[in-house]
C-alpha cells in the first residue's frame, strides 16, 4: 500500500505536490469513489482515475548520461533555487543522480529512476572505476608522484589511486592537467587528494565512470544508454559483487 499522492507521482503523471493539489481539490477517484484527502492509501489492485482518466503505472527505466555543465547542483532539488542536472533532461521520469559531482564540477553523470541499479554503481564493494581531469595550480614533482602511487591518506582512510598521468604541463602558467582513477565516492575527494599534496584544483571533470565516457556529448547535453550498455554495465558490476 502506498499514499494516493506517491502512487499518482511515481506513475510518471506529474510531481508529488502536484498530486496533492489535485487530490485536494477534487480531481481524482479510487475505483470510483471521489478521494479528496491525503492519508490516503492505494495498492497496485485500486483503479486510479484523474478527471475520470485512469492512470496506468508505467515503472519503465530509463538511464541517462549527461555531461554536467558548471554551476549545476547534483540533486533534484535545490532550497536555493539553482539549476539541478533534473532541470537539464526532458522525460517524465522521476530520475535521480547516481553519485554527485560538485557544483563547480563538469562531466559524466549518470542519472535513472532504477534504484537497484544506482545501488550496484555506487556500492562501495563493487569499487566502481572513476577517471577525473584535473587541473592544477602547479606542478607533480617525483615526491608526489611516489605518494600518488603509494596512496594517501584522506581524513584517516587511505585513497588508493588506480591509475594517474600527468597530461599537460604549463610552465608559464604553472599549471598542470592530471588524469586521476579511483573506486570511491567520498565528497570532493578528487580536491582532498591535490589539497593533501599542496595544488589547488582549478578545474575539475568527469570524464569516464566504469566503463562508460562521454564520447561527443558537449557540455549540458545528455543521452539516454542503450539497453546493451545497461546490459553490459550490470553484468560487470554484477561480476564484481
Ligand atoms: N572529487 C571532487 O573533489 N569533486 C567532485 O565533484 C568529484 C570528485
């Protein structure tokens, strides 16, 4: 049994608080009977009906990759009113973010309505590959790269890099591009590990999360995956488990 108002939402019909509005005044019957308050329940048995339309429950999944722009929040929603990578996909899905990235943070996420799947992607077992760019204010030197390879320690737990490779270094600037991998999803993890080392990153992406990338997508566009990459993604992380 569920609330009326969840049932109505998770259909794909509209939002949860547009659900209310329509409960509240008037608009729906359960097999029906006129419904008008809140509390109440439905199973998956009852027939929902909006201005006598009935609703069928579509629970199809949906995986959408996204190549997150700047100055985007990595949630559904936001208390203060920014833009959410939700904002960016058109479907009548009720998606979320797998994972989040900074809001300052460009690149690859991955966004469903299919729990499991979100669940196996972000399980810390599964130890899910993620290769970030990173720009920094400097350059490696061989004392950063033995602990780099050594691993570092990060608020008392140790980051194990997968892989690393400096890309580009500007002298002038002093700067450099470093491609990092790890298998964590600790909050701005990528930021703690130059910070520990002495850089500031400048600029942080996404650009490859198991064994998906980007490919073409520019900045703010998204795909939807195919069903054999959900496929193949699934089964390598089922392997894993
Ligand atoms: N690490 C960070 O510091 N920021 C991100 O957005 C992702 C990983």
């Amino acid at each position: 049994m569920e609330r009326l108002q969840k049932f109505i939402a998770s259909s794909g019909y509209t939002s949860r608080r547009k659900a209310e509005e329509l409960i509240l005044n008037n608009h729906v019957t359960v097999n029906g009977n006129l419904i008008n308050e809140l509390g109440f329940k439905v199973s998956e048995k009852d027939i929902v009906a909006i201005d006598g339309k009935t609703i069928v429950k579509n629970n199809e999944k949906v995986y959408y990759i996204l190549n997150k722009p700047r100055q985007v929040i990595s949630s559904v929603s936001d208390n203060e009113k920014r833009k959410t990578v939700i904002d960016l996909i058109e479907t009548d899905k009720r998606i979320y973010p797998v994972g989040r990235l900074d809001y300052d943070t460009t690149g690859l996420i991955i966004l469903t309505n299919d729990g499991n799947f979100a669940n196996l992607l972000m399980h810390p077992k599964n130890k899910v590959y993620k290769t970030y760019i990173a720009k920094i204010d400097g350059i490696l030197n061989e004392n950063d790269f033995q602990k780099l390879r050594k691993g570092i320690v990060i608020e008392n737990r140790k980051l194990i890099i997968d892989h690393f490779k400096v890309k580009n270094i500007d002298k002038i600037k002093n700067t450099s591009l470093v491609e990092v991998t790890i298998h964590e999803g600790r909050n701005h993890i990528i930021k703690k590990l130059f910070e520990n080392l002495g850089y500031d990153v400048k600029k942080l992406s996404r650009i490859k999360v198991a064994n998906i990338t980007l490919n073409n997508l520019k900045s703010g566009e998204y795909r939807q995956m195919s069903n054999n990459e959900v496929k193949d993604l699934i089964n390598y992380l089922n392997k894993k488990s």
